[in-house]
C-alpha cells in the first residue's frame, strides 16, 4: 500500500520509539568482521603477536598468576565454615524493645495483622531478597518490656520470644516468603505497578520444612490444633495464665492468618491490582484459575 | 472485600508522581516491538488509558505450561512428601547413631578379654627372654665350673667350650625327644595288639560273627550227623 509505505511506517515507529542513541543502535548482522591472525603480506613477519617478550613467544602468564608470590585464589585452605553459605538464607533482626517502639511511638499499626509488609511500611528496615535475605527475625533484646498485643507474622522466632508474644494475649505466625514473593511483599506499590499478577507464594526448601511445619515454632504449615496445644504448653513452662483471645476485642484480627499461597491479607494470587484505577482484575480462565488455586 | 486500607501507609516516591496522566495509545508497530512485561509496566502507571489489553497481562497459554514445568522441578515435592523425607533422614541418622552405641557396648564387653591378651602376650616374650638369659647364664656357669678359673666369658676358650656345651644339650634334648616318642609309640601298638586280639579271633572264624549275640556255631561245638 503506497500510503503506508516502508519509509513512512519506520519514520512513525522512530517517531514514537524511544530516542535513538548508542544504547539501542546495532550494526547489521554481517557488518563487524572478526579480527583474525595476519597471514599475508603486511599481517605477515610478526603476525599481530609484537616484537620480542613473552607476547610473542607465546609464553602467557597463566590466569591469576601474580609473578611468584602465592595467588589470592590459592592462599586460603578449604573453610568448613562457609560451606554451603551460598544456600543459607539470613534475616534482618528486629529487636523487641525496637517492636514496642514502634508501636508506641505509632510508627507501626498494631490494629491490623503485622507482618512483612507492615513493618517495610515503616521505613526502617531494608531487605534485600536478590542477596539471600528471608525478612524478619525477632531477637531478645528488651523482651521484658514488650506489652503490645498483636497479631505477628515474622521468618524467624525463638520460644522466649513467642512467649513474650503469647503473654500479652497476641499471635506469632512464623512464615516462609520465597524470593518472588518477598519482594512482592516489601514494595508492594512498587509492584502493582508492574502490572502483573500476584504470584502464588511458594513453599520453602528441604532444610526449612521442619522448621516451618513445627508447632512449637508456631510455624505457618503446621496443624492449628497442635499450635494451640504448644501455646498452653508454653504457658505453663513460662509460668503465665494465657490470656482467653475470645474474650479480646480484636479477636477477628488476632485470628486473622493467611493461606499459605497467600502474599497479601485480602488478596488472591492470580489477582491483578491497579492503583491508578483502583481496580482488581481477576482471571476468567478456568486453567489460570485453576493454575492460582494449586 | 477489597482491603487495601492495610496499605495505606506506604510510602510512594517522588518518582511515582512524575507521570502524564494521559499516555499516548501504542501503534500496532510498538505493540509488536515492544515487550510483554514493558507493556504491563504501562498499563500498571496508566492503567485503562494506556489502552493495552488486560489480557496481556497474565501467562499465555505456552508460559503457562513453562511456568509449571519451571515449578515441577524446583519445587518437585508437596508439603506431605517434604515432611516425611524429614523424618525418614532422621529416622535413619537415629538408627545409625543407635547401631554405633551397640557396637560400642559390645566391644566394652569384650575389652577385658583382649586386654588379658595383650598383657599374656607381653608376659609371654618376657618369660621366653628371660628363659633364655638363665639358660645362657646356666651354660655360662657349667663352662665356667669345668675350666675352674676365673675366665672371661668372651675370651675364644670359653666360647668354644660354650658352643660344644650347647651342642651336646641338643643332641641330649633330641636323644631325650627321641626316646619320649618311641615310648608313645611302643604304648600305641601295646593297645592296638590288645584291640586287635578278640577281632583277629573273630574274624578267623566267619565275618559278621559276633560272640555275644549270635548263638555258638553249632558245627565248631557239636558234631552233626
């Protein structure tokens, strides 16, 4: 069609396209030729290799050679100690006294569930999932002057801790977030943004399975059964009279846990957010569907 | 229900002020070159405005089938499965553990044992040491007594007279090993012959006779007619 001719679609795709410059300019295919070893009349006599020294007498040094004194990459034995570190994942710390800081300074919300999201809503933390970063873990300092009630959700938690918790007539869930959904969770408007669905959240790997399926933990996977019989237990170990959640005004909110799949309190994975126009898209799909519920 | 109140306290950037709030609709050129998650980025600033299609923005139906095929093997087992490796490893880091103790408390058992070995044997090389000390020092005095004067044992007389002494305590100990086992011999045939006699009868006489049982050959005693 001579109106939409080849020149003037490519002038209306520059038109719109990005700006042209180094970053996104390639010569074509076939343009760049390698450089090769000189064999003919003036690539001949030293053949690109220099004149005299070990360049041309091919005698290279080899790879992290540092002329005769032991290399970095052989001066340290095997360490034991950082085996499989690779693997291991590591937590922020967030002390107790810090938590009731927080709270009483009304940095964080304890009306609502606190988990992940709600305490990188406070601006205090930095988790970095892409460096092997799982997100809280709870430590002991000021422990006995912690006296709010909350509903908590952390990667990480000791007995004494739960107890504290506990004591005050609250809930600790400890929880695993895969990396995906860690990041999801941190900066979620950040992701919304991204324009793509809320994934499911996965399940964590062989060496934590035990951790997170022990009641005594209070661990996400665990039978709810076995969790409340842990918490009497803990009770009478730590010598304090639980506190009846029935009888709590926030009891919905205490009682409030998610799914295992689940990233956000209230939201599905699968689901798409906008926050432009304040509006939730869900899949019609039944495979999608089906592929989100699993 | 929606809930986004718990988000309400998140902190947005300056950044995310920064945009047009009416975005140009892309051609069909730049929904061509442009890629998937850049699209869903535009539609995640703009939302409907930015005139892509919502449904763009879940898995096609072939990253979909990458995506669980992705999963199937990096998360192979359910929660079940995962559980009971667990306690199969630990099932089996116990029994082992379990089996190291037994072996132990045998071998505790048997420890004494083989501590009375060690020490028998170490009598044992004592003993034969000093055995073999007395008897040279017994040979040594024997010489000694027979040259009657005071000589030095490592003078060449002495120890010619020693070798000749020990020589004929050999020859004495063979005669003597000698004569023990031609008396064992002699005992040995003694019973044998005795052994011997009542079956040589016998034999002589018929084969499977036996004298206690079978009644008397009737031809040897009697005389028929």
């Amino acid at each position: 069609m001579s109106s939409s001719s080849g020149t003037e679609k490519a002038l209306s795709l520059l038109r719109r396209l990005p700006r042209v410059s180094l970053g996104n300019l390639r010569p074509n295919p076939g343009a760049h030729k390698g450089k090769t070893r000189g064999r003919g009349i003036y690539g001949g006599k030293t053949h690109g290799a220099g004149s005299k020294g070990s360049g041309q007498r091919q005698n290279f040094m080899p790879l992290g050679y540092e002329t005769g004194n032991t290399p970095f990459y052989l001066r340290f034995p095997c360490q034991n100690y950082y085996k499989g570190h690779h693997l291991k994942l590591s937590y922020a710390p967030l002390c107790m006294g810090k938590l009731q800081k927080m709270i009483d300074t009304n940095r964080l919300r304890c009306d609502v569930p606190v988990d992940v999201t709600q305490l990188m809503a406070t601006g205090l933390f930095i988790i970095r999932p892409e460096e092997k970063e799982g997100g809280f873990m709870l430590e002991n300092e000021g422990i006995d002057h912690f006296k709010a009630t909350l509903n908590l959700e952390v990667q990480w938690a000791d007995e004494a801790i739960i107890a504290a918790v506990e004591r005050n007539g609250g809930f600790i869930t400890v929880a695993y977030y895969d990396p995906i959904s860690l990041r999801a969770a941190i900066k979620p408007m950040k992701f919304f943004q991204r324009g793509v669905p809320i994934p499911r959240r996965m399940l964590p790997p062989q060496h934590l399975i035990d951790y997170y399926s022990d009641p005594k933990n209070r661990g996400y996977l665990a039978d709810p059964a076995e969790v409340a019989k842990e918490r009497f237990i803990l009770a009478q170990k730590y010598g304090y009279v639980l506190p009846n959640v029935n009888a709590s005004p926030n009891k919905e909110m205490l009682l409030e846990r998610k799914d295992p799949r689940q990233v956000f309190f209230g939201l599905e994975p699968g689901w798409v957010i906008n926050l432009k126009d304040k509006v939730i898209l869900k899949p019609k799909d039944p495979e999608l569907k089906e592929y989100y519920a699993s | 229900m929606l809930s986004l109140q718990h988000l309400t306290h998140l902190r947005m950037s300056v950044w995310d002020t920064c945009f047009a709030s009416e975005p140009q609709l892309l051609t069909d050129d730049e929904e061509q070159v442009l890629s998937l998650s850049s699209q869903r980025k535009l539609y995640g600033e703009y939302g409907a405005a930015s005139g892509i299609s919502i449904s763009k923005l879940w898995p096609s139906k072939e990253e979909l089938r990458l995506n669980k095929e992705w999963e199937s093997i990096a998360y192979p087992h359910s929660i079940h499965q995962m559980i009971e490796l667990e306690r199969k490893k630990k099932q089996e880091e116990e029994l082992r553990l379990k089996e190291r103790q037994e072996d132990l408390v045998n071998k505790m058992a048997k420890l004494e044992g083989w501590k009375k070995v060690v020490r028998d044997r170490i009598a044992k090389k004592e003993k034969e040491a000093q055995d073999a000390k007395a008897k040279k020092e017994r040979l040594i005095e024997e010489v000694r007594q027979i040259f009657g004067f005071r000589i030095d044992p490592r003078d060449d007389r002495f120890k010619d007279a020693l070798l000749q002494k020990e020589r004929e305590e050999k020859k004495a100990s063979k005669a003597a090993k000698k004569l023990a086992r031609q008396q064992r011999m002699i005992e040995r045939l003694k019973t044998q012959v005795v052994e011997e006699s009542p079956v040589e009868k016998a034999s002589a006489s018929g084969s499977g006779y036996d004298e206690k049982n079978d009644p008397p050959n009737t031809l040897s005693g009697s005389s028929v007619v």
